[in-house]
C-alpha cells in the first residue's frame, strides 16, 4: 500500500524545481495533489517565472500517475486568493491533509543598497505567503483533527551569508513560524515541521545573478563558480547544486505517519554545510 494513498495535499510553488518533484512524488504515494502558482512576473528578481501553461503540465503530470489534480493560478501573498484557493480544493476534494507552503523566490543586495520594493517582495513571499497558506489551511485542519504541514525554509534560516539579508530574515521567519505554529496546533494532532535545502538545482538558483553573487558579487560568474562556492562548505564529494529532487525523502517522511511524532522541527538537506 503506498504510504499516502486517499489523502490530498496543497503544494505552493508548484511549476517547476522543488515545487513540481515536490507533487510528484506525493502523487507516486498514492496522493491527490492541488498546485498552485503565480502567472506574473515578480519585478525584483533577476530570472523568469513559471506561467500558468507549466503549471497545468504538472497537474497533466500527476494525473498520469493516476491521481486526481488540479491547477490553481494564484499568489501566496494575496489573502483573497489564497481563501480562494483552499475554498476550491474543499469543495472538489472535501478536505486537505498534507499542506506544503514551498512558494519562493530569491535576490541579491547590499544590506544598504536594497530599495524599500525588493525588500518587502521577499518578505511577502517568502514569509507571509507561507503564513497566509497555513492561515487558511489550518481551520480546516483543526476541525477534522489531523493533518501534516511541511513548510520549506533554507540552510540560511540557521545560518547567514552576505548579499543575502532580506532572504535570510524571510527564511529565519519562516523557522520561527513554524516553531510557534507546531505549538499552537499540536493539540490538534496537526505536525508542523520544515525542511532546510542548501542549494539546489532549479531555476530559482541557476542563474546569471546567483553565478555572479557566487563569484563574489562580480559579473561574469559561472555555474562552476557555484558549484565550487558550495562545496567548500559540505562534507559530502562532489555535491555543489544538489538536484531539485533532493528534499523529496524528507517530505515524504514529514507528509506519512512515519513522522507522526515529530513536530516544530528543521530537517537541513544540506550535504553538511550547516556542521561548519
């Protein structure tokens, strides 16, 4: 029996990378996946989007594998449309029991040369929209008592690095968010956990503006100078970008009964970067 089978989970963040083997493997697991993501620009990052295309692909995807889908355009960072979102999963599937908050996105800056803009745009995503999908996933968990969040942060929500503050403040909120949220809702039997990546291999990361901050914030930087920069800090050979489906054991075991008591913890998928 696969260790998901007739439960339905809500992944945010769900074109393409982690997002998109984030589904897929839910789905290989017996699970009825909803994604959900933006079909915009966002104006303060240096790499293109998803659009709404993609995101069905995923749905078509997970459908092949034999489950049930469905393909939601919305932002995490819009209160109507993620209210929207969770009323139209329970009126088609009738309840959610794995949530995954995985929406982000990342720039670069100077702590004093960042506008007011790209600074509030990386808190908006990556912070309140992983609030605002919990906000209004969690009454329907509460009610039925029971469900697993898994919420994904970042090695840099431990750690820290230059050109990278306003990221590191998003991804040190969402451990916080997580801790109190596991507290709040632990009667409940709801787990809330989140899973920190180095990083990985998606298009979030593999980039001109992510190779240049890895050369040392020069132009010209390349995917080996990434790679390089990564490895320095792990302990396992020849890891560098890990691929985009590096988490997927760890939300397996987060999203199943095998994690049944375990709440308000951060599982780094770090290649042992964060032992340094």
């Amino acid at each position: 029996m696969k260790r998901l089978e007739g439960q339905v989970a809500f992944v945010t963040g769900a074109a393409r990378g982690q997002g998109r083997q984030f589904a897929l493997a839910l789905a290989k697991e017996g699970a009825d996946v909803v994604v959900l993501d933006l079909d915009t620009p966002i104006n303060t990052v240096d790499y293109e989007l998803p659009r709404a295309n993609t995101l069905k692909d995923v749905a078509k995807e997970i459908e092949q594998l034999g489950q049930r889908s469905l393909a939601i355009v919305g932002d995490v960072t819009k209160e109507e449309d993620m209210s929207r979102a969770v009323e139209v999963i329970i009126d088609k599937f009738g309840k959610i029991d794995i949530l995954v908050p995985n929406a982000g996105i990342v720039s670069y800056g100077k702590v004093w040369e960042l506008d007011g803009k790209t600074f509030d745009k990386m808190i908006d995503v990556n912070l309140k929209g992983t609030w605002l999908t919990c906000k209004f996933v969690a009454p329907h968990m509460i009610e039925r008592r029971s469900g697993k969040i898994v919420c994904i942060s970042s090695i840099y929500s431990v750690h820290a690095a230059p050109l990278v503050s306003h990221y590191t403040a998003s991804k040190h909120g969402v451990l916080g968010l997580v801790r109190s949220m596991a507290m709040e809702l632990g009667e409940y039997n709801i787990n809330v956990n989140t899973i920190g990546p180095t990083a990985i291999d998606t298009p979030m990361m593999n980039n001109q503006a992510t190779f240049d901050r890895m050369a040392g914030g020069k132009e010209g930087g390349t995917r080996e100078h990434a790679n390089k920069e990564f490895e320095k800090r792990q302990l396992l050979p020849n890891a560098g970008y890990l691929p985009d489906d590096a988490c997927v054991g760890a939300l397996l075991f987060l999203a199943s009964d095998d994690s049944k008591f375990v709440t308000g913890s951060y599982i780094p998928v770090d290649a042992g970067f964060l032992t340094f």
